[in-house]
C-alpha cells in the first residue's frame, strides 16, 4: 500500500474539498496512508512559528489570503511545504490544485525529492468559449498549462477538458480522464435506504420545513458563473402551482439575489454545512436544476443524480456529457432564462417524466460515477507511476 501526501483545500465554500477529503478517507479504508496538507493557519511575514505537529498526518500551511477563487500563501509556506514532504516522505504526492503560487513550485520540489506527482485540475470551463465568463476561466487554463506539463499526471474530469488542455500543450500521455465519483449507498433515492432514526428524524424536520409541494432544488455557490439569477427570473415567469423552488447554498450574489426574489414559493435555505441535512434535501427533491455558465464536473450534480432526483443541467463543462442520451435535460449556457421558462411548465405537468429521469440520473451514476470507480481508476494510476517512474 502506498503512502499518498494529499494537498488540497478544507474550505466548507470551496468546490475540491468534497472531492478531496471524500478521496482520501476512501484511500484509507483501503489501506493507504494519506497525509493531508492543505491551507488553514493565517500566517504573516513576520510571524516565525511553525505549523508543523511531529504526529499528526494532517499539515496546515500558513496563508495571507483564501477564497473561493485562489490562495496567496505566506512566504514561510513553501519552506513549511518541503520541510512537511521531507518528514512525511510519501510515496506520491496528488495535488488537488488550489489556485496558489505554490502550484507552479511543485514539478520542481518534488523532481528534487524524487517523489511521483500527480494534479487533480479542477477550474470549471466551457470549451466552446461562448461568454464573458468562459473566456475568463480559458485565461485560467492557459495560465497553468505550461505548469501541467511538468506534472507526471494530470487528472481531468472530461474528455472535453482534456482536449482543452492538450491544444495548450500539456501531453496527451500525462493527462488522465478520471470523472469524480460519489458514494451511491449514502446519496440514493429514500425507498433504498435503510431506516435508522437519526436520518428518518433529519428527514422528517427537512420535509417539515419544505412542505407539501413539488421541490425544484439548486444546490450550490450563489455566484455569477452558477448564473442562479437566470433560474428565479424563469421561475419567477412561470411560478408553477403547487411547487417551490429551494436554493441551498451561499456566495457573494445570495443577499441581492434574495432581495430580488422573496416570495411565498422561493425558500432560500442558505449553506448547509450537515451532510445528512443536504442529503434528505436532494431524496425530498423532484427535480435539480444547475444553471451554471462554466463548470468543471459538478460534484452536486452526481449526488442529485444519485439520489433520483430528475436533472436539468447546462452543457457548461463536462455537465453535458454526465447528462447526454437520456441521462438528464442539456440545456444551452445560452438563453437559459428562455430554455426553463419553457420547460417548468412540462416539469411541472408531467410527474412520470421527471420520475423516469430520475430512475435514469441514478443509472447513469451507477455504470459511470460511483466512488469505487474513481479510486479503482486513481489506484490504478498510482501503481503505473509507482512501478514505472516518468521521465522528465
């Protein structure tokens, strides 16, 4: 079994922490001992303390700032980083990339410690370059490819963003398409789970707090590229009896955004932070709706899909894809106030539809998207670098 150093973020509003702390504790009951390395202790220039604990597997870096978006660390990071990777020696070190300096620093620190190094590439995108948005995330991806090309592996998420990347000049041999994955035992329809009290309790206070109508659930950031404004305008059109619309999540639009749109058929839950709370939200849901205008591969998505939940999504990232032929509805990132304005009203009238898609959403995430899947295929990946070392 292989030691892994994983870096990453433990931020509740940042997009990888899911898919990070999700991965590592599925690599630990498999055997494998994983260290996680993220930002967490504000530092300053001046301050001369270490972060570093002798036995603890988890290392906090210091950082001046941290947001959704990026990390600036202190300047007494990198040396943190290189003394944490000397004592922890790891077999091979994945990188859950976070948008910091020290993401550009890592091909060469780790080529000097002689340790493999793999990057999971998460920043959201849409390849066809149709919005301001979008071309804004491109600048992102030309940014770090010439930094990905010296990484020994580069995980994606979709063979779009691997194109992406590979018409900027990272190898075709060192990018590795390996779509996020969720547990299908925890996110799955109620009928199939089984009872025990605390959960049917969760359940129930949620179904209290929800009411009797139909849900059209988002689950998400409240931010510009999420384009949440786009769905309560269509709603706002259309208010279908007898249904609410319920935003779960917070970000920098929500109060506007809230303003904007209070009345008796929106609920604006804010962020949830309980896992078993979102869980009973997606099995209460009928329909997830994602109106996003980039994305990388929305972890919210496969868990509403695993969940039953009909989806509608835009073809922003690889979204599309985890939808196409029969899965869920594609919408275009262009128009999307039109496109749902027309499709509520069917939603709404037509409940054996949205139950055959989301019997259809949960199969699709049983042959393609389950957390087994993506640690069989990280395994795998490890193992290739671990037997056969790259050559720079």
């Amino acid at each position: 079994m292989a030691h892994i150093a994983w870096l990453g973020k433990k931020s509740p509003f940042c997009g990888n922490v899911t898919y990070g702390l999700s991965t590592t504790e599925a690599l630990r009951r498999r055997g494998h001992q994983t260290s996680f390395i993220h930002f967490d202790n504000p530092g300053s220039p001046a301050s001369s303390t270490t972060s570093l604990l002798a036995n603890d597997p988890d290392v906090s870096l210091p950082y001046l700032v941290k947001s959704q978006v990026y990390t600036i660390p202190s300047p007494r990071a990198q040396r943190e980083l290189r003394e944490s990777l000397e004592r922890l020696r790891p077999d091979l070190v994945h990188a859950s990339l976070t948008l910091s300096p020290l993401d550009f620093r890592l091909p060469e620190l780790c080529q000097q410690l002689g340790v493999p190094l793999v990057a999971t590439f998460h920043p959201a995108f849409d390849a066809g370059l149709r919005n301001l948005t979008a071309g804004t995330q491109q600048l992102t991806y030309q940014l770090y490819a010439p930094a990905l090309a010296r990484y020994d592996r580069v995980i994606v998420f979709s063979e779009l963003q691997a194109d992406v990347l590979a018409r900027l000049g990272v190898s075709e041999d060192r990018l590795a398409v390996i779509p996020n994955g969720v547990d299908q035992q925890l996110w799955a329809p109620p009928c199939s789970m089984p009872a025990a009290p605390r959960t049917d309790a969760i359940r129930c206070q949620v179904e209290e707090r929800l009411g009797k109508e139909r849900i059209f659930l988002y689950m998400g950031r409240v931010s510009t590229e999420k384009n949440v404004e786009a769905l309560l305008k269509a709603w706002k059109l259309v208010n279908p009896p007898g249904c609410r619309l319920v935003i779960v999540g917070d970000g920098p639009l929500r109060s506007t955004l809230q303003n904007a749109h209070a009345n008796n058929s929106v609920i604006w839950w804010g962020y949830e932070s309980d896992l078993e709370t979102r869980v009973a939200l997606m099995q209460a849901a009928e329909v997830f709706v994602l109106p996003s205008l980039v994305e990388g591969l929305s972890l919210a998505l496969l868990e509403a899909m695993a969940s039953g939940c009909a989806c509608v999504a835009t073809d922003a990232g690889a979204d599309g894809e985890v939808l196409a032929d029969g899965a869920g509805i594609v919408l275009s990132t262009q128009g999307v106030t039109t496109q749902l304005r027309t499709l509520l009203p069917v939603l709404r009238d037509q409940p054996v539809l949205t139950a055959e898609l989301g019997q259809r959403a949960r199969q699709r995430v049983m042959e393609r998207y389950t957390l087994n899947r993506n640690i069989d295929a990280l395994e795998q990946l490890y193992r290739g670098l671990l037997v056969t070392p790259v050559a720079a």
